[in-house]
C-alpha cells in the first residue's frame, strides 16, 4: 500500500497527546494517527462506538432506577415514620416548651454527631440491618 504524504494542523494539545501516545507505545504519530483516521472512517468504528454508549447509557439508566426506587422507599418510609410518630406524641405544655426545645437542640446535636461519625467510617443503618 502506498502512503501519501499530508500537511496538516493540529490544535496544541491534540499534538501533544499524540506525542505522548507515541512514546507511551513506542510507535509512530503517523501510525497513531493513521489508524485514528481508519476508526474515525471505519463504520464498523462507528457502530462500535455506538454500541458501546448505549451499553453505558443503560447501565447509568439503570443505577438511575435504582436510586429512583431506592428513595422513593426512603420517602414513604420516612412519611411513615412522621405519621407515626405524630400521631403518638402528645403535645408539650406551654410552660414546658423552652426545655423541650433545649433538650430537642441537644438530642439533635447527638444525633448528628452519631450520624457523622457512622458516615465516615462507611457505615450505615441500611447496612447494619441487612448483614
């Protein structure tokens, strides 16, 4: 097969990236960038290409339903939880609201706490249960 010889321009980087590919190889640009052009020209490349994203595109669309069913459980179990609790709390006396809210500050001050340091041990509750 005879070659022809072509001029062109490449941005900067586009270059070096090429450059560094054919160190990291230890090949040709021109090889490098002859076989980009026959992917690039290729409709095999293309349908390859393509094929390849709407796998990736199905896998993110499924994590995404996932997550979607995951809180959609979260936000029932959670109105669940609200209904529940509201409904056995009785109110707290006037005289008695300033340290409710002083001890609701604090338990809520504990609970974050608790809930910072079970995150960045990688812990959680879901986990906990299900093992």
């Amino acid at each position: 097969m005879t070659r022809a010889r072509l001029n062109i321009f490449l941005e900067r980087d586009h270059a070096a990236r090429i450059d560094e590919l054919a160190t990291m190889k230890r090949s040709s640009k021109s090889s490098i960038v002859g076989t980009a052009i026959a992917a690039f020209l290729s409709p095999e490349g293309h349908e390859r290409l393509e094929k390849a994203t709407l796998q990736r595109l199905r896998k993110i669309d499924d994590r995404l339903d996932g997550i979607e069913r995951d809180q959609t459980i979260l936000i029932e179990a959670f109105a669940l939880y609200l209904l529940h609790h509201f409904s056995i709390t009785a109110p707290v006396p006037e005289a008695h609201q300033g340290a409710a809210r002083a001890q609701g500050r604090a338990r809520f001050e504990q609970f974050a706490q608790q809930l910072a340091r079970k995150l960045q041990r990688g812990a959680t509750f879901a986990k906990d249960v299900t093992q």
